[in-house]
C-alpha cells in the first residue's frame, strides 16, 4: 500500500512552512532505531580512511521544525520528494 504524500500549500507552491512557528528554512529528520556501519581502510601511517558507509533504518522516521521542534512528519514523503 502505497503512502499518500501529503503536499504542503505554501508560496512558491510546495514549499514547506511550519504550521506553529512559520519557518520555511531549517528541517530536521529524525530516525529511530538505526544501525550505522562505516568500512575503513588502515593506511600505512597508522591512520584511517572510510570508504564505505551504509544506514540501516528500523524504526520510525520524522520530519520537525528545526526552529520550535513541531512535527511535520504528515510531510516527509513529500520532503523525501523534493531532496535533490
């Protein structure tokens, strides 16, 4: 079953505001129960390079205001959506 993407009204049209506190600009999306594993290769000098990372999610994913925390998660296909 396909997820209903929620599209926010905002001027130009898209764009999402915060319905509490009216920010347009700062976002955050929070994920919950994550498994996180980065590959690294030594290097001869002792030291460490990542070279692959990989994010698993197991949990519930949410989209919040960045400036007062309101949850926007009705949003966040349409956030996903629109990351270029």
């Amino acid at each position: 079953m396909k997820k209903k993407v929620q599209i926010p009204t905002g001027r130009p049209s898209g764009h999402l505001t915060c319905p509490v506190c009216g920010n347009t600009e700062d976002f955050i999306e929070l994920a919950q129960n994550v498994t996180v594993t980065t590959r690294y290769r030594q290097n001869v000098d002792g030291s460490f390079t990542p070279e692959e990372n990989e994010t698993d999610i197991h949990g519930e994913v949410r989209l919040l205001c960045g400036k007062c925390s309101a949850d926007m998660t009705g949003y966040h296909n349409h956030f996903l959506d629109m990351i270029f």
